[in-house]
C-alpha cells in the first residue's frame, strides 16, 4: 500500500480531540451502562424483559427522531453553542434517569436523553471536519471513538460497583455530574466554528434537508452509515447472554471480559486511526471487515469455551469490528461540502441510531432462548447474516472512497 504524508497537530487541536474525547466517553457510557445493569435494573423497579427492551430501545429512536429534526437547522449555528445546547440537554436526561423510581419515569428519562445525546455525535463529527484536514481525520477519529473502550475499561466496571453499592440510579447521578464539568470546559475552551454559516444560500430548514437527501453522493454515503450500523447492532444486545448461556462465562467473569475487551480498543482504535492516514482508509476498511466476518462465523459458532480463549476469540473479533469504524468515518466525514456538514452528520447520526435499532429487531426475531437458563439458538444463522450485510458495506464503502477521491482530485486540479 502507498504510505501518505499526514499533517502534525497543533496545540489546540490536541484540546480539541481531548475535549471531544471526554465528551464522547460519557455518552456512549451513557448508551452502554443499560445492558450490563440490566438485571439489576429490572429487580429493582419490578421490569419484564420486554419493558427493559423499550426502555433500552427508546434512546436509540429518540436519538434518530432527533437527528431528523435538526439536519435542516445544524448548519446555521456556531457548531459550539449547538455542542453546548445538546450536551445541556443530555445532561438533564442522565441527571431524571439518575432520579427514575418507575418504568414510565424510566423511560421518559431515556426519551429526553436520547432526544440530546443522539446528536452529539455528528456535531462531534462536523467540529472535527471543520478543524482537522482529511489526512488528519484518522487519528483524530481513533482517539475520540476510544470514548468507546474506555467507558467498557473505566465507565462500565465502576459503574457497576457505584450502582451495585448505592443503587443503579447512582450510576446515571455519576455520569451526569462528569459531563457538567466536560460542559463548563467545552464553554470555556473550544472556540466558535462559524466559516459554515451563511452557506445554504438563502434555502430554509426543510429545504437544506431535502436537498442534503436527494443528492446521490449523499445518499450513497448514508447507505453506507446505515449497513454498517445494522451489522454491528445485530450482536451487541446479545452478546452478554450468549457469553453466560452459550459459552459458560459467569456473571462475575463479564466485568473482567468487558474490561479486557475494553484495554484491548485503547491499543487497537489510535493504531488504526495512524494506519489510516497513512494508507488508503477503503483497504484498511476492507482488511477490517474481511478479519471481522472470519471471527464472527468462529465465535458465533461456539459452545463452552474457557474464559482464557473467549477472552482471546473477543479480543481478535474486536479488532475487526473497531477497525471499520475508524477509517469509514474519516472516509464518510469527507463527502459532504462545507456547507452541508451539519446536516449530512446529524442525517448520518440517525439513520445510524434507527438502524441499529432495526439490527436489535431483527437479531431479537432470528434468535430463540427455550428458557432464561437455555443456551441461544440460531445464533450461527444471524452471524452468517452479519457476514452478507458486511459484505454489501464493503461494497458500499467503496462507492464513498471513489466519491471522496474524484471530490480531492477535482479540488486540487
């Protein structure tokens, strides 16, 4: 592969990616908590499992819904003071789940969360287009995606151990009042992004919306966004009741799983993004995705297994799966114009919410649990199911990397 020159980084871009680093780790803490709190969350307030599944899902459609709503209006505002309102927001839903006592409070809690929280993400994406050139993306995008590994290595286990000590709300209360302090740093220390403003040209909301989704270019890169989510969604709900009922791990064994797995992306996700701007990010994609589907069919696959070997087969199906998501970002933050960015990222965001949402249905109705006890089964069939829908991202992928090369080739010439 062709190595390529990539930028150094300046002092305040290093802030930048701190700030947005931090800002990521507590929302995506926020997302991931309910899963391993699940079981004590539901003998607290007395939930069935099908009600914890919409309280769990309600954040990720209200987070959608939201990144519809406001595609039209992102790019007519300094992309501080929008980073800074929806945080706000996320920071009063974490704050009412922290003091939830029922289901309906619950989930009303999860609606406003996810109503703020969801758009963080593509306001995060749009400050780095803005602030960072394209040969820098990659690193940028490994460092603020390792909100990700360490919310398992950090949020996660001490997450659990203050809601196991004090009660889950606990949990939610902890989150909150660190994001209040990320808040105040946000006000104080990024600087305003207005070059976009005044770009549209004079069209309205609705209209900047619509001609963000009826441009080819787009809508080849949102397909992209939204096979990818769905693959990856289809085993992340399960993947803790495959692990006690399929492969035998106990429930004191996960938070160690979960921490190792998490230690793991720390190392994998800057390595990637540094790979990334060095070679072409579609064939780092591509080698990603490739290592992804061969563990995924091995891992699905097994019975009980020793905790040292799942620990292992993780690790190595990690690797593929947080690979993809380094380069396809930078790949898929460089397809919108300048103008565009807002809207395209907060489209992106939740056409990536909603198909995950999609990807949990559809897993829920391929696999079937005889009794809470009972191993998974069927979990084979949806990992042959992953397998073809990465197949149709790859191919997807491509059609971004021509998009974004003929869009550079054109604007150097």
């Amino acid at each position: 592969m062709e190595s390529i020159a990539k930028s150094p980084l300046t002092g305040y871009q290093k802030l930048v990616i701190f700030i947005l680093a931090f800002t990521q780790f507590t929302v995506v803490l926020d997302f991931m908590i309910m899963s391993p709190m699940g079981d004590m969350l539901m003998k607290a307030i007395d939930l069935k499992p099908a009600q914890f599944g919409v309280a769990v899902s309600a954040y990720a459609f209200s987070a959608g819904v939201s990144g519809l709503l406001t595609a039209g209006f992102a790019d007519r505002f300094d992309r501080k003071k929008l980073l800074l309102f929806f945080y706000t927001g996320f920071i009063i839903g974490t704050f009412l789940c922290g003091f939830s006592t029922n289901y309906t409070m619950l989930v009303a809690a999860r609606v406003v969360t996810g109503l703020f929280g969801g758009v963080i993400g593509s306001i995060s994406m749009a400050i780095i287009t803005d602030v960072f050139t394209l040969d820098q993306r990659g690193r940028v995008m490994g460092f603020v995606q390792m909100g990700f590994g360490a919310s398992q290595v950090l949020g996660i286990p001490i997450g659990l151990y203050i809601g196991n000590a004090w009660g889950w709300q606990s949990a939610f209360l902890m989150i909150a009042i660190l994001a209040v302090f990320i808040a105040i740093l946000i006000a104080l220390k990024l600087r305003s992004i207005t070059e976009h403003i005044g770009l549209q040209k004079n069209k309205s909301a609705l209209q900047h919306l619509w001609s963000t989704f009826t441009r080819r270019d787009y809508r080849i890169g949102f397909l992209a966004t939204a096979l990818l989510s769905i693959g990856g969604f289809m085993m992340m709900p399960f993947g803790s009741v495959f692990a006690v009922n399929n492969l035998h791990i106990t429930h004191e064994q996960l938070p160690q799983l979960f921490m190792i797995s998490g230690i793991a992306s720390l190392v994998i996700m800057p390595l990637v993004g540094w790979l990334s701007d060095r070679f072409d990010k579609f064939k780092i994609f591509a080698i990603a995705t490739t290592w992804m589907m061969i563990m995924v069919l091995i891992y699905t696959a097994l019975g009980p297994t020793p905790f040292v070997l799942v620990v292992v087969l993780n690790i190595l199906m990690m690797m593929g799966i947080l690979s993809r998501v380094t380069p396809s970002s930078a790949l898929v933050s460089a397809v919108p114009d300048k103008e565009d960015r807002g809207a395209f990222m907060s489209v992106s965001a939740s056409l990536q919410q909603m198909s995950g949402g999609i990807g949990a249905i559809i897993a829920g109705m391929i696999i079937v649990q005889q009794t809470p006890e009972s191993p998974l089964e069927h979990y084979t069939t949806m990992g042959y199911i992953v397998v073809v829908i990465s197949i149709l991202t790859i191919v997807m992928m491509y059609s971004v990397s021509k998009i974004v090369k003929r869009k550079y080739v054109n604007k150097i010439t």
